[in-house]
C-alpha cells in the first residue's frame, strides 16, 4: 500500500493533545535537568590594545598581526594568571583550591585586530565570573603595561648603544689615521736636512696636502692649518713650522680620543648589561603596542544557557523523537 503523507499528517494533528502532552513532558525534562546542572555565567570587560601605525615595516601587516599573537599569549601566560589566582584568593577563599590552569579554563579573549579586545571569564556564579574578569583585567593592565613600557625603554637603549658603538668606530678609525698622519709628519721632520733648500717635489707636496686636508675634516684647527698650507715654491724647510704645528694639532685630537674611547666603552657595557635586563623585563613585546583601560565597567553577568531556552529544546527533541517512533510504528504497520 503507498504511503500517503497527507493523510498521516493530517493524522498526527488531530491528535494536538497528544504534541502538546509530549512537548511538555519533554520541556519539563529539560527544565529539571537545567536546574540540577548548574549554568555557568559569564563576565567580560573591554580592554584597549593600541597599535603604533607609523612603525616602518617591510609587511606591516604580518608584523602587526604576529605582535597581536605574541599578546594574547603573553595574557594568558602562568605569570599573569598566576598574579590573578593571588590577588582572587585576598578577596573570596573560593579561589583557594583553583590552579593556574583551572583559570586559564576560564578565561578567553576575542579579537579581531589592534583596537577593542574583549576579555570573558565563566564562573559557576555571577559573582566569580566578575571578580575573575575584573582581576584578570587589572592584571593584564598591571604586568603587560609595565612589559610594554620596558619595551620602549629598551628601544631607546638600543639606540643609544647603536650610536656609542658607532661613534667608537669612528674614533677608531680616527684615531688610526691620525697616528699614520703623525707617523708621515714625524718620518719627514727627522729626515728634513736631506731635503736642502729646494721646493718640494709635486708629488710630496700634494701629499702633505692630502693629510692637511683629512685632518681639517673634523678638527676646526685643521681647517686653520689647511688655510695656512705653504705656497707651491715654498721651500721644504719653509714647511718644518707648519709641519710641526699639524703634529701639534694632531696630539691634541688623540689626546680627546685617548680620552673618549673608554667613556664610549663604559657607556657601552653599562647599555649591554640594561639591554639584557629588559630584554627579560620586556617579556620580548613590541614597544610599538600599547593598552588601555577604556572604561571600568564589566557587563553584567549572564548565564550562558537559561532554563527556559533549556526547556524549549527539551520540548522540541521530545517532539522530534516521538515523530520518529510513531512514523516507524505506522511504517510497521503498513507493512503488515
């Protein structure tokens, strides 16, 4: 015999009373169970999370988005939750038997990118779910906003020890040329009388040149002494003075170097030893991030799932149950 679907439709609501007794029993079931297992509630507040968009990058945004994993990390790191446990167990004793990784079961954040993250805690009671979220909150602000500004301070070290080495290196290789200018000048002075009274060839004087010229690049008496630079038939022991006031000239200048070397190398230690230290201190975040507050308010506490939601699915599962045992029951009997 064919089933006929319309008849059998028409069937199962003439019987109403019938759907209705089950819907309610089912809804009934569910609202008993919704009532021996406790909801669990939830809390969340809004934290700020700022991103300096004038950093210069190769790919902005891959940086950007690693550094906003890099945070989500970090809040859910065992020196924040374990900060959050002691500063829960001051205020409620309930927090007492609770482990790191309890709270970390019960915290999550949501974000999408730089801007407003949104911090959730569950808790069996509305009252926890608020002190979890809040505490969390006040922790994150407290132990991240202290690893951030470490993190600028550790940029502006940096650089101040990117300039220090830099300007060690050119004292260095100053001071290098300056000892081979001294050496030239030295050579010539102790071997003048070979020179006699005739002008000094091109070459050599074009070389003395030279040496004056690179001495007066950094040193305002070099500039003098360059302006003061013997004409072309000088004499060669016209040029023993002024050989021997660039020999002044040029002890002068490796004295302040002699001097500064070991300052610029103090400087650099000490910046090497800080570097290291916030480097830890940083927790190795961006100093390009920065968080905020925005507001104290933590939204009311909400059940995840209401009874009467509870109930309505009960009902709607006793209804979608018994259809499948009475059709099944019809099909037998149309067989038969």
């Amino acid at each position: 015999m064919e089933w006929d679907a319309r008849y059998h439709l028409l069937k199962l609501f003439h019987r109403w009373p019938l759907i209705l007794l089950v819907f309610g029993l089912g809804a009934g079931l569910g609202w008993l169970i919704s009532l021996i297992i406790p909801a669990t509630y939830r809390a969340e507040a809004d934290l700020g999370v700022y991103y300096q968009s004038d950093a210069i990058f190769r790919n902005v945004d891959d940086y950007k988005n690693w550094e906003m994993e890099q945070l989500q990390v970090a809040i859910f790191s065992d020196d924040i939750l374990g900060e959050t446990q002691k500063q829960l167990l001051i205020n409620d004793r309930y927090w007492k038997d609770k482990t790191i990784a309890d709270i970390r079961s019960m915290v999550h954040v949501y974000w999408r990118n730089a801007g407003v993250w949104h911090l959730v805690a569950e808790a069996p009671k509305p009252n926890y779910a608020r002190q979890l979220v809040e505490t969390w909150k006040s922790v994150i602000l407290e132990k991240v906003g202290g690893a951030l500004t470490k993190s600028s301070d550790w940029l502006r070290i940096n650089a101040d020890l990117q300039m220090a080495s830099r300007a060690k290196l050119e004292g260095l290789a100053r001071q290098a040329a300056l000892t081979q200018m001294q050496q030239v000048f030295s050579q010539w002075i102790e071997s003048s009388h070979e020179h006699g009274e005739s002008p000094l060839n091109p070459q050599e004087r074009w070389r003395f040149y030279d040496l004056a010229a690179r001495l007066a690049e950094q040193n305002s008496a070099g500039k003098e002494l360059l302006d003061q630079f013997p004409a072309s038939d000088a004499l060669a022991t016209q040029y023993i003075p002024w050989i021997e006031q660039a020999l002044g000239v040029i002890e002068s200048e490796l004295g302040l170097l002699q001097a500064q070397i070991p300052i610029l190398d103090e400087n650099i230690n000490r910046n090497s030893q800080k570097l290291t230290e916030w480097v830890n201190a940083s927790w190795g975040l961006s100093a390009y991030i920065h968080l905020d507050s925005l507001n104290a308010e933590v939204k009311p506490a909400q059940p995840i799932r209401s009874s009467p939601l509870i109930a309505l699915v009960g009902g709607i599962i006793a209804l979608l149950v018994a259809s499948v045992i009475w059709l099944a029951l019809t099909e037998r009997g149309n067989s038969h």
